[in-house]
C-alpha cells in the first residue's frame, strides 16, 4: 500500500491492536482488545456489556478480513489492515454501520457514571485500555469538547474518531485527540 497523509493513522490502530508487535493481526488480537478494554472498567465478558463488547469488537474483524480477502481465522498484516481499514471505513460505507457501534460500545464502557459523558479521567483511561496514549490529555480533551462544558458527550468523541480519519488539519479535534500521529503542518 503507498504511503500517505493516512498511513501513519492507519499503523497507529494496528498497532493498538498488536501490542506484542508480531507484524499480523487476527479475530484473538481484536478480542483481546475488547477484553483490554472490559477489564478496564470492571466488565466480564459474561454481562451484557462484555457479550455486546465482543460481539462489536468481532464484527469489526470480519468486516475488516472480508475488506482484506482474509478468512475470518486468518491473519492480516499491517499492509492489509491498513487497505482494508481505508476501504472498509474510510472510502467505503461500513463506518457507520461496523466502526461507530463498536466505538459507541466502548465510549459507554468508559462512562463509569452512566451519566453520558466523559470526563478527562474516564478518557485518560479509555485511551490507555486500547493501547493509545495521550501525553497531553488535559490539552485533547479540550480540543474534542466542541462546546466547553468540561465533558465529552458520545458525539463529541464518535466525531473525534471519525475527524482523526478524514482530517489533514493538525489542529482538528480527532488530531488533536491522537497528537501522537496527527499530521504536522
């Protein structure tokens, strides 16, 4: 896959996926980050949540695999995540419809008051769960709150995730958000 204003975005979501840093991917790697992230905030995968968690973080694979001509046992490299993530999410329509339940699944997770919204702390912990970082989470966090009232509403973030994807503005929310591999100006 050529390389572009993307690619880095793209090696940075394998990467949260593949933490022992095998260069491939499978259905256990992904579950294992819904796992992270279910253990993060004291889920079990026997719940409701844990169960719709799985589902989620499953259906994305097999979107992806599909996207990649993988078997859905199968193993997908860095190349091909990333061609697969592009086509599937990027270029193609399955955004809303795969990525953005899954992402919501995992933002309510994060929501340990049920209120709707995250504070800094509930985020700070949501990031490191999928193998994110955030060095500034004070400074992100404020760039993703559209509206200023010190918490991110499940908008506020999804449009994050989604803006991270589709901009090349450094200054954007979603690069904002993911500074570590925002594009630089």
């Amino acid at each position: 896959m050529e390389k572009t204003p993307l690619s880095p975005k793209l090696d940075a979501a394998f990467d949260q996926i593949d933490l022992a840093r095998r260069g491939a991917i499978d259905r256990t790697a992904i579950l294992h980050q819904a796992g992270r992230v279910l253990s993060a905030f004291g889920q079990e995968t026997s719940t409701a949540r844990g169960r719709e968690t799985v589902a989620l973080y499953g259906w994305y694979w097999d979107c992806l695999s599909a996207h990649a001509g993988v078997p859905s046992d199968g193993r997908m490299t860095r190349e091909e995540f990333g061609a697969a993530f592009q086509g599937a999410f990027i270029d193609g329509e399955k955004f809303a419809a795969v990525y953005t339940p899954m992402a919501l699944a995992t933002i309510r997770l994060a929501d340990t008051d049920n209120d709707g919204y995250l504070v800094p702390a509930e985020l700070a912990r949501l990031w490191h769960a999928i193998g994110s970082s955030v060095d500034d989470i004070t400074g992100a966090f404020t760039a993703v709150d559209a509206d200023g009232d010190g918490r991110l509403s499940v908008l506020e973030v999804l449009d994050a995730i989604r803006d991270f994807y589709t901009s090349d503005d450094p200054a954007s929310p979603g690069n904002m958000l993911y500074r570590q591999v925002a594009p630089t100006a």
